[in-house]
C-alpha cells in the first residue's frame, strides 16, 4: 500500500500563507519526533516539516530503507507537493546525508532546490568512512560495536524492550550509510550551513570543513557544546543558529 504524504510528515504544524518549510531528517534509528518541539516560538512565516522514515515511531510496521537511491526516490514523491513555495532542508547525523541527496536529486529533475541546506554531525559525503561497518553482524555483536566505536545512548542499548522497537530502523540505517556510494556533482549555489559537536566522535573540525566543495554559495561551520547528540543537549542553540541563516532568506525579508 502506498504511504501518504501525512505519514511521511508526522509531526507537521501547518502554517497558513508559510513563507518558508523547513524539512527536517533525524538522525540513525530515530524519528521526526526529535523535532516535534521545534515549532515553538518559530519566527511568523516558517513551517517546521519533521521528515517521517518508515520503520520508525507510527511507521514502526513498515520496512525501513537500506539504500540511499530508493530512499531518496520515495522522498521526492512524497514531497514535492509541498516544494510549492520556498524551503530549506536540514539533516542530523544520517539526516545529513538524506537531505544532501534529496537536494542533489530534486537538481538532477529539474525541480525546485532549497534555499538553504543545513547539515549536521556528519562529515562531508565525499570523505571516506573512519567507521567499521556493523550493519551486517549478529545483534549482540552490533550492539556490541554500537557501544565501542558509536555515540549512542548507553541506557537505549541496555534496554532489551527498546532495542526491539529500534533495532531494525537502527540496523537498516547503518546500512544505508555503509553503501552510500558518492558521485562527483558540481556544487550547489545556495548558502550551505554545517554544525557540529564539540566532543563528536563521530566528526572532526577538518570533516565539517570538507562541506565547504559542495556549495559556490556562502557556507560557516559551527561547532556547538556536546557530543553526537549536541540536537538535543545543545538544542536551544542549534535551533537559534538555524533561525539566524533563515532569517536572511530573501522570502523571509519582503
């Protein structure tokens, strides 16, 4: 059965006579429910769009995505009903890499590109992996790796109930990181904003400079308080810079 474009964006608010939607992707086994909150106090005119990826929170029954070409595909789909007027796109972690793709793909059709593309905790696309890749071991041995080499929650990995409802979205997401193949495209022209943490593991300062071939258009790096997961430590700051970028879009400042 075909998805709605209501599953896809769960958590969406609309804003009527929007000026701006901000589609938001979230990072390796999570959920658009990260950014539920983020609407709150939102500058008039914006809309926030929390990106719903199957296999997750009310999508939970559905398969996840392995791979970066089908995922990319569907979100196009789904999505650009909503491209009517102008938007920008920001991804966390994994969510980093979906919303560079989205754009590269909605390019490559012709079709409308954002006006501002935020990206963070991830290094830039065209860097080799300095992780191992995990996505095709036994659960235990996942797991396992999960608490060696990756920054994620130790309470979630010691929670076997938990882990049940996240594993498969989890699991399927290292996947989809692990055979994302780049291909060299030019640049894109819109503004290119990338954010990082100050003790991520995940990222280096060099590896969120990298981002800066991808764009002839203005681009910062900024590196805020917190490990991987500085979206939610880190939040009220991550969420003011983003704000910052996407007051200067022209739409916003008629």
């Amino acid at each position: 059965m075909p998805t709605t474009q209501g599953q896809w964006l769960s958590y969406r608010r609309e804003v009527p006579h929007a000026r701006l939607r901000l589609f938001c992707f979230p990072f390796g086994g999570g959920g658009a429910s990260i950014f539920a909150s983020w609407p709150q106090g939102m500058p008039a005119g914006i809309e926030v769009c929390p990106v719903q990826p199957p296999g997750r929170e009310n999508r939970l029954r559905e398969a996840p995505v392995t791979h970066m070409p089908q995922l990319v595909t569907l979100l196009v789909e789904a999505l650009v009903p909503l491209l009517d007027r102008p938007f920008a796109l920001f991804g966390h972690s994994i969510g980093a890499l979906m919303a560079f793709e989205l754009a590269r793909q909605l390019r490559r059709q012709g079709l409308r590109s954002p006006e501002w593309l935020f990206c963070s905790g991830h290094p830039s696309p065209d860097l080799p992996r300095r992780r191992p890749a995990i996505s095709q071991l036994a659960r235990p041995e996942f797991i396992k790796a999960l608490r060696e080499y990756f920054d994620l929650d130790s309470a979630l990995l010691a929670r076997e109930d938990l882990m049940d409802l996240v594993f498969p979205a989890l699991r399927a997401d290292y996947e989809l990181v692990e055979t994302y193949v780049y291909h060299e495209e030019p640049p894109f022209a819109c503004p290119l904003s990338v954010f990082g943490g100050s003790h991520d593991p995940e990222t280096t300062e060099d590896e969120l400079m990298g981002w800066r071939r991808h764009t002839t258009g203005p681009f910062r790096t900024q590196v805020l308080e917190g490990k991987h997961m500085f979206i939610q430590t880190s939040r009220e700051a991550l969420i003011g810079e983003i704000f910052q970028d996407i007051a200067r879009v022209p739409a916003l400042r008629s």
